[in-house]
C-alpha cells in the first residue's frame, strides 16, 4: 500500500505548497489511432484518463466500468509517472484526453484558459447537496461547477487512548491542549506528536488558518490570514516544533503509519487510508480526532479533504458525449461510485448518502472520519491559491516553524506574493 499512501500524500500535501500543482493524469498512448475524440462505429469514441492509483484492483475496475458504459466506446489510459505534467500538457494540443480526472478539479488557469467544460448542469440541486460540501465548492468558479468529485481522501489525527488514559490526558479539543498532551505523553522511549519529519511544514499549513478561525482567502477572494490570530497559531507550531515532544526523523513519514503502529508517537496527523493498518496492528486502542481549534474562544476543528474530480476536455471533438459519460459514471452509476470508494483501498464516497451505505465506514472511528468530512471537512486550499502563492507560504512556514522566524512578518511577506497572483489572476 505504500503506494497508494505516497499518492495520496501529493494530493493532501498540496495545502501548504508542497505540491506546486495538483496530482493529474497522464499522456501516454494506449492503443487509440487518433490522439482523442472521433468514433468507433455507430458509437462516439472516448478516452479517458487516470494517473496510477497504488491499490490492487483498481485500474481493473476502471476499465470494466468504461466497458459497461452502453452509449460509447470508452479506452482508459492508466498513466504512471509524472501524471501532473503530462495532462496539463496534453490539454494545449489536439491529443489530449475526452475526460479526465485532476487533484481537487481544475486549476484557474485551465477555467480561464477554456480548457475544461462547465459541468454544471450534470447535478440537479438535490444531487448537488448530496455530494461533500467542501469538494463541491473546491471545484466551482464564479457559480459554475468544472468538475465531478469521485471519492473523497482526508486527513486526522490519530491517537492511542491507553496512553492518554495512562498519563490523565483528555482528547485535545484546543491547540493548547495538544500542546499540553504532547508533553506529558512523551518519555524516553514515545514521543507525544508526529506532524512529519519536517515539523509539520508540509502539512499544518491550512489546519494553523482554520484552527484561527481564518483561511487563505476570504469569501470575496482576497488575502486571508493577515491576522494577529494567525500568527498566533503559527507561532503555536514553533512552539510545538521545540517543544521536544515532537517526533522528528521518523524512519517513515506522516503518510505512513509505522511511526503510530510501532509506538514511537503517541498522537499522529495521518491520512484516512491508514485506518485499516492501524486497526490490524492496534485493535480498537486507536481514535481519531480533527486538528483542534485555536483556544475556547477562537477558530474551528478541521481536516483536510481531497478528491479527484472528473472533467471534460473543452477541445474533445465530442463533448457532449464525454458529459454523458462523467454523469453516468461519477453521478448516475452509484453502485460503481461505493466500489470505486470501498473494494480497492480505503476512501469514503463522495456522496453523503453513499457514506452511509460503505459498510468500512459505518462504526468506530472510521464513522468518525466521516463525520468530521462532513462537518469540518476543509479543501485544502481554495481555487485561487495559485501554485506561486503556495510555495510562498510553504517558505514562510518552513522559516517560521524550523528557525523561529516572527510569523506577522513572514504573512506580510506571503500576503505580497498572493495579492499580486490574484491580481494576475483577476486580469
């Protein structure tokens, strides 16, 4: 399964700039005569792309599911490698796919630039509902939505009740408390937190500004967090990263399970796909928790939520087709949605009344999962963090985070870049 953790680590890692763009698909040719569109018989011919998934299984399924499709000859294209670079590469020629799956939906610049398709009219209200709050909103430009959520990753935090119950901590339900619990979890053998080997630079980017009651940008788009609250949760992770009750140099990384399984961290902010590990190794002495708000007074819980949305080439010689094949698979064909989620590794529907039907998610802290996408599930970072913004705050945290630089000072710096990509961006 490490692969599948690795991929989902590049969709989740995204939030604090990690990754400069989003994980996509791939470009290489599987069989098709013609780059893209034409027909294959009295049927219209389509193709559609995937990056590799890690989980056995799963391009198998994708494959049957193209073949069920009755109304056009679909050819999937499973695409290894640098699947980012290749789909956005593909969209500026003539062989590019039908449709395709991107991390989070499209960037604003494939929106802008008229490369994908508003799909909009693929959900009637009540489907629109149906579907994880926040996914849908991720995938939505000026009231038109470009992109089909199909399965939803997240991330939370792990922790061992035993041990909490041993050293008289209670679940942290503040920034503080996490604080305190890392502490008096620690000794010589467990530290108290793992965020990461880097400190938690690459994935407490968006938990710090929600745990504030902030985000990268506000309702109206413009700069989010230059706000004394801000930097007060930033400078909560200096604080955590000298604590010394934070594991650093982990043998694996936050999106492994190895450093939480094995005992050498009490509490982890981990990914959803490693729930079933856990379980195997640690029964039920395990729960989960949303990263906590700022204090009593200040900010909300959060987790992190990312999917993979489904979009159609605006270049597709036969759009209309390749809309009808995105809601006969992704809305339509709700059994393929649970298989897609449930049979091949551990993701939860991206539909709310499909969550209810996955049996993997129905009790324990797997249904504590999705409660917490439901009710504090964040995406990552809005449309308009653009990968130049990104990277910016990646730096900031890195600086503030691993060598204490003053964090109203850093968000100054952050806020300059990000204002004049909006700007680039609003022109």
């Amino acid at each position: 399964m490490a692969n599948a953790g690795v991929t989902r680590r590049r969709l989740l890692a995204m939030g604090s700039g990690l990754a400069a763009v989003a994980v996509v698909g791939c470009g290489s040719n599987t069989g098709r005569d013609t780059g893209q569109g034409g027909s294959s018989g009295d049927k219209p011919a389509l193709s559609q792309w995937y990056h590799q998934y890690g989980e056995a299984g799963t391009q198998q399924a994708v494959e049957r599911y193209a073949k069920e499709y009755p109304d056009a000859t679909v050819t999937v294209q499973w695409s290894p490698g640098d699947y980012d670079k290749k789909a956005s590469t593909a969209l500026l020629t003539d062989n590019g796919p039908d449709v395709f799956e991107y991390g989070n939906g499209p960037t604003i610049d494939m929106i802008k630039g008229g490369q994908v398709v508003d799909l909009t009219d693929l959900l009637d209200d009540a489907t629109k509902a149906d579907f994880t709050p926040s996914l849908i909103t991720r995938m939505m430009y000026q009231d038109k939505l470009y992109g089909i959520p199909q399965v939803t990753d997240m991330q939370l935090l792990v922790y061992r009740p035993s041990l909490l119950s041993a050293a008289g901590v209670r679940p942290p339900q503040t920034v503080d408390d996490l604080l305190a619990a890392a502490k008096a979890l620690t000794d010589d053998k467990v530290k108290g937190l793992f965020v990461g080997n880097d400190g938690g630079v690459g994935i407490l980017g968006g938990p710090a500004l929600w745990s504030a009651g902030l985000d990268y940008l506000t309702e109206d788009n413009r700069f989010g967090f230059d706000d004394p609250a801000a930097a007060e949760s930033l400078r909560k992770l200096r604080e955590l990263f000298t604590s010394k009750s934070l594991l650093l140099g982990a043998p694996t990384d936050w999106a492994e399970p190895s450093a939480f399984t094995q005992g050498l961290t009490a509490m982890q902010f981990t990914g959803l796909w490693n729930l079933p590990a856990i379980e195997k190794a640690l029964a039920d002495d395990f729960g989960v928790l949303p990263w906590p708000k700022l204090n009593a007074t200040t900010g909300e819980p959060s987790v992190p939520v990312g999917a993979y949305g489904s979009l159609v080439n605006a270049t597709s010689k036969n759009v209309d087709a390749a809309e009808k094949f995105v809601k006969w698979l992704w809305v339509d064909q709700t059994d393929k949605q649970l298989d897609f989620a449930q049979a091949y590794g551990f993701h939860i529907p991206a539909r709310k009344s499909l969550a209810g039907k996955a049996d993997k998610l129905t009790s324990g802290p797997a249904a504590d999962a999705v409660r917490f996408v439901n009710e504090n599930g964040r995406a990552q970072t809005p449309l308009l963090w653009s990968p130049k913004s990104a990277t910016a705050y990646s730096d900031a945290l890195n600086r503030i985070i691993r060598n204490g630089s003053d964090p109203a000072t850093e968000i100054k710096t952050v806020k300059a870049v990000a204002e004049a990509e909006l700007e680039r961006i609003a022109g």
